[in-house]
C-alpha cells in the first residue's frame, strides 16, 4: 500500500480517535481561546466530518474546487459561534497537525519509498490547507461585509439615505419643518395658555437627535434654536417662574446635539473607509 493510502485509510479507520484529540487540543490550546468553553460533543463532529472528507478532497483533480463549499460552510459556522478568523484558522492547522501526530503514533512510514511518499502526501496535504484558509478568510470577509451592509441599511433608514447614497433633503426638510413648527406650538400652549413650566421639552430632543444625525455640526444650530425659543417664550410668558430650569434644558440641547452631530461624522468617516475597503 503507497504511503499516501495508508495516510488515507488511517485517516478514515481513525478519524473519531484524531477528532478526539484535536478537541480536547483546542479547548485547552492559548491560542483558540474561543473554543475553550464549546463542549467536545459539539467539536468532535466537526472534525470528525472534515476527516470523512479528506479522501475525496486528497484525490481531486481539483482540489480548490471540491473543498471550497466544505471549508466555505467551516467558516460559516465558526462565524456564528462568534470565533476569531485567526483561531478558525490556527484550529484548522490543530486539525492537519494531529493528522501527522497520530501518523508518527502509528508508524505508517517506515521505508524510505515511504516516506518520499510521506513527504508528497504532506505537501499535498498543506496546499489543501493553503486553500482552506483561503477560501474561509474570504467567506468571513463575505459575511463580515453582509453584518454590516444590513447594519448599515438601518442606519442609513434612519438618516434618510438610499441604498446609494443619495441624500432624501427634501424629506428631511419636510420633516423637520413639522418637528419645529410642532416644538413651537407646544411651547407657546404649555407656556402662554397653560402659564406653566411642565417638562415637555423632553420631545424637543427628537428634532435635536435628528438634525445631528442627518446635518451634523450644522445641526447643532436647530438645537440652538430652540434653546433659545424656550428662552425666550418663557422669559414672556412665564415672568414670575424662574428660569433656571428652562436654562439648563436649553443647554442640554445643544449638548446632546452636539454629541450627536461627532458621533453622526464619525460614523461617517468610518463608512466611506470600509466603502473604500470594499471596492
């Protein structure tokens, strides 16, 4: 029997011993600390399925195209169990290395022909590995881009942005018109009508949120606005109350703003860098 069947038939007469091993390796090994709490019965069958499918990625034609979907699915699935792409992949290289490990173990090679076959079987086995890793650092790639393309979907939902970029002025406009004129009425009733300083100030933060959100620093100014709207309509209306509570909401105003407005430009900063990644 050539080396590269014995490596073979060693493999699938031992793989359950092999993925046993690589378990309890990697859940204990520094270097893929996320595998650390998944039980064994939950690791085993992982590996267990890639040395059921050894043979037929070993003996390919071409191998790229058969192992792709496999390792495309590995990657898939250490994906959503939240694991690093670097202890993916360091777990991959566990799962080769006991390969060997139980080899030598066993003692397959033994004349030198063998061992020549050894060595081409070894280097068989590494460009299988050279593809797995790079087929899953592209699937994570793929699905690292698709979080955050649907993470950014919804926020450009909120921002009033289509798919591509275009900004929905008019809609903004229009509604922040209704925000303010709203804001307005509601001062004037609770202030000249009511004669009273009840918080209802807390719904002028919605127009404050969103001008930040959709014109940043310039938006700072709509806060600004109505901080002293609120000023000024209680300095009128309210003469014999003090105005230290209308004071301090006004300035909250523009701090929230503010804090909205950097935070909206860094997120924007961050989103044309990853769309320049991703070109």
């Amino acid at each position: 029997m050539s080396g590269s069947l014995k490596l073979i038939a060693l493999i699938e007469k031992h793989a359950d011993p092999i993925a046993h091993a690589w378990a309890k390796d990697v859940r204990r090994n520094s270097r893929t600390a996320s595998y650390h709490d998944m039980p064994e019965g939950k690791l085993v069958p992982l590996a267990i399925r890639f040395y059921d499918n050894f043979r037929k990625m070993f003996y390919a034609e071409k191998p790229a195209e058969v192992s792709r979907e496999f390792f495309a699915r590995y990657a898939e699935e250490q994906y959503e169990a939240n694991v690093p792409l670097h202890e993916a992949i360091y777990a991959l290289i566990l799962m080769r290395r006991h390969i060997w490990l139980y080899a030598e173990f066993q003692v397959i090679f033994i004349t030198a022909v063998e061992q020549k076959q050894a060595v081409d079987s070894l280097v068989r086995t590494i460009l299988m590995f050279d593809y797995a890793i790079t087929f899953m650092s592209r699937r994570y790639q793929e699905l690292i881009r698709g979080e955050l393309n649907d993470r950014l979907a919804v926020l450009n939902m909120i921002r009033l942005e289509s798919p591509l970029g275009t900004r929905l002025s008019p809609y903004r406009t229009a509604i922040m018109s209704v925000l303010l004129i709203g804001s307005f009425l509601l001062t004037y009733y609770y202030h000249a009508v009511m004669g009273s300083n009840v918080i209802f100030t807390h719904l002028f933060y919605i127009p404050v949120v969103l001008a930040g959100i959709w014109w940043k620093r310039k938006g700072i100014l709509l806060a600004v606005v109505l901080g002293v709207f609120l000023i000024l309509s209680h300095s009128v209306f309210l003469r014999g109350i003090p105005l230290t509570d209308d004071f301090v909401r006004a300035v909250m105003f523009i701090v929230i703003g503010a804090v909205v407005a950097f935070l909206s430009e860094g997120i924007t900063m961050a989103e044309e860098i990853y769309r320049l990644k991703a070109m």
